[in-house]
C-alpha cells in the first residue's frame, strides 16, 4: 500500500526533531452542500530540524518514532522537486 503524503503548514518547531504540521482540508456538506474546512495536526520528525514555524512541509507517512510521531517530513530539496 503506498504511503500517503500529506501538505501543511508548521505551527511548532519547539520540540526536538519535531515538527507540529496542520493539514486543511475541504469537503462539500452533505445537507448544506457548502464547502466546509477542517483541519488536523499531525506531529511529524525532522531529524535535522530544518522546518520553522510558519513554513510549508510535506510529511509522510513511516512507522510510529513515538507514541504521538507516525509521520516524518520531506526534505526540502525533495519536496521543491516533487511539486
């Protein structure tokens, strides 16, 4: 199965080597029939701490790091090249 990867924004940088990214996304209401937004944060490891606060991060899905980590962020390069 592949893994899924996933584009946000970073609202924490203060852990070490990880990042907190929340993740929107829109869907049409099923009464209303309106887009509504939602968002999700996700913590994410950035083993060289190279993401700020207030940046976009692709992350991707990996086996667990921690008890709240499951995700870990694209490097830099490869996400500039993987738009």
């Amino acid at each position: 199965m592949p893994k899924r990867i996933l584009e946000g924004v970073v609202v924490s940088d203060k852990g070490d080597k990880t990042v907190v990214v929340k993740v929107e996304r829109t869907f049409l209401h099923p009464v209303l029939k309106k887009p509504v937004r939602r968002s999700k944060k996700y913590h994410a490891h950035d083993e060289a701490n190279t993401y700020q606060a207030g940046e976009i991060a692709r992350i991707i899905e990996c086996a667990p790091r921690s008890k709240t980590k499951t995700w870990e962020v694209l490097p830099k390069a490869a996400a500039s090249q993987a738009s």
